[in-house]
C-alpha cells in the first residue's frame, strides 16, 4: 500500500498499565498521587492524552478500585495542563487456569467480572476515551487467558456509547480488526472508529513491518488511529505510525528505558517521541485539537 505520512499527530501516553514492571524501575508509578503526577508530566511533555491503569498503592499489583481511578481522574482534572483521559476498561477479564493435567478449577489470579463491573468507574469518572480490548487472547507474562467476548463487547461497547465515552478499540491482531468492525457495522460502535495497534505482545500480533502494514491496511480508512510496540521498539514504532499515516503511543506500560542502562519517566518518553514526530516534518497536536478530531466530550467526574 502506499504510505502517507500523518501530518498532524497526537501522542497517547500510556502511563504504568498493570504488568509486572513495578520490581524493574523505580518511575513506573503506583499510588493515585503517582500516577497523576507522571501523567500530568507526560502531558506537559506534550502528550494530548493520557492512557490510565491504577494500581494496589500497597503492593502494586493491578487494581480496579473504582475509589483509586476517582482520585486518579480528580487529579488530572484539577492539573494545570489540559489532557484527554483514557481509563483502561481492560481489567476484569482474566482466567488463569490450572496445569495441562489439572486445568480446572480456575486458579489465583482469574479476575472475571460482569460487564456493569468493568465498567463502575468509567460511569463514575466519565473519561474521554475508555479502552475496549476487542478479543481473547493468550498472554505471555502469566498463563492465563484475556477473555473478550462478543457477548461481553457488545455489552461493554453500548454501555461505553450510552455513557457519552468514546471507546479506543485496542487491537492485538487482525481477528480483533475484523470484530471491531462487525460491532460498528452492528451499531454497537459508532463510526469512524478509533482503533490502537497493539504490536509485539505475546502472543498476539507480532511487530514485523510487515504484520503492522496489515493490520494497517484492515482499518478503514476514515477510522482513527494509533500505535505501539514494546521495549526497544518503541520509538522505532513512533516513526513507523507516523509514516503510515497514524498517531503514536509511548509511556511506561509498553517501555522501561530511554537507552540502554537508561531507565526512563513517562515524560522523557513523550519528549523523544515528540522529538522524533517533529523531525520526520509533522506537527504535534494538543488535546484541544484532538477533542475536536474525535468528537470528544471533556466531563467532569459524576
């Protein structure tokens, strides 16, 4: 396909997520106060939105506390930088299941809520923009199993509509592309779309150029879109979105470091990628301009 490059371009930071990467650097934030915080950097770095997980402030461990993501979203709300919120609805959806000789019952860790459960806080907090993981998958980090079915996404989908939140279709292969596009044919999701390129996650879709063309080339082409990759090819796929004619997403749920034996901020990433995007010859764009892209609504928390 031919490439056209992005020339205005918005980058999602996505700010500590809910893998493993608490014991691997000592910036990938835990607390409400934490994360605003290094949200509101990466903002001021120049990320128009800002992609939020909570965590255990204890432990933390992944969270779906809907008392943390209030105080998360109060934070940034009240910040003296504008930012689109992006809260995960990600969470809720976990099997883990036993040995291949044993595999039942469900073992520590199964997370599997309702899909009014899931979605407590985006109800509550009213974001912008609220991730739909658009498919079941396997996992590297832990044996266990992301489940998302249509069932669960059409639910999950009107109940985001109804609320006045945009979902971001996250897609981690093209299966995920071809169902996300059945529910907006359906009517479960409005169009145009706006879609993230989940590249290079176990065992998903993986990060070769030619893997990303396709599953560029499966969004419809008045969606919206951006993407990722993981650890060191981050800022490799900053350039290469930009290139195929989509936004970027950088931050530390996807990457620890700057360089090698350089551990990185969410804002210092945001700053490499804006370094980079504004090298390749294209603009850099605010929330203001991206509110008004996708048709977004900023609220405040009910």
């Amino acid at each position: 396909m031919p490439l056209t490059m992005n020339p205005e371009v918005f980058i999602t930071c996505a700010v500590t997520g809910s893998g493993s990467t608490q014991e691997r650097s000592p910036h990938v934030p835990r607390s409400p106060a934490q994360i605003a915080d290094s949200a509101i950097a990466a903002a001021r770095a120049g990320a128009a939105i800002v992609h939020c997980h909570v965590r255990d402030p204890e432990t933390g461990a992944p969270a779906r506390d809907p008392r943390l993501y209030r105080e998360v979203t109060e934070r940034i709300r009240d910040a003296d930088v504008d930012a689109v919120l992006n809260l995960t609805a990600g969470m809720g959806g976990d099997l883990v299941f036993g040995p291949p000789d044993n595999p039942l019952p469900l073992t520590t860790g199964t997370d599997m809520a309702s899909a009014e459960e899931r979605l407590v806080h985006i109800a509550e907090c009213r974001p912008e923009i609220a991730t739909l993981d658009c498919g079941t998958m396997n996992f590297a980090e832990a044996d266990y199993v992301m489940t998302n079915t249509p069932g669960m996404l059409r639910a999950m989908g009107r109940a985001m509509t109804e609320m006045g939140v945009v979902p971001e279709i996250e897609a981690f292969d093209t299966g995920h592309l071809w169902l996300a596009k059945s529910l907006v044919a359906e009517g479960v999701l409005a169009a145009p779309a706006l879609v993230q390129l989940c590249m290079g996650v176990p065992w998903g879709a993986p990060d070769d150029l030619r893997t990303f063309l396709a599953m560029v080339d499966a969004v419809p082409p008045e969606w919206t879109w951006s993407a990722f990759s993981l650890g060191r090819h981050e800022m490799p796929y900053v350039a290469a979105a930009v290139l195929a004619g989509g936004n970027v997403r950088v931050g530390l749920e996807d990457n620890l470091w700057l360089a090698k034996g350089q551990l990185a901020t969410n804002a210092q990433l945001v700053e490499r990628a804006v370094g980079i995007i504004e090298g390749m010859g294209a603009t850099v764009i605010g929330p203001d301009a991206v509110r008004a892209k996708l048709g977004l609504t900023k609220r405040a928390p009910v």
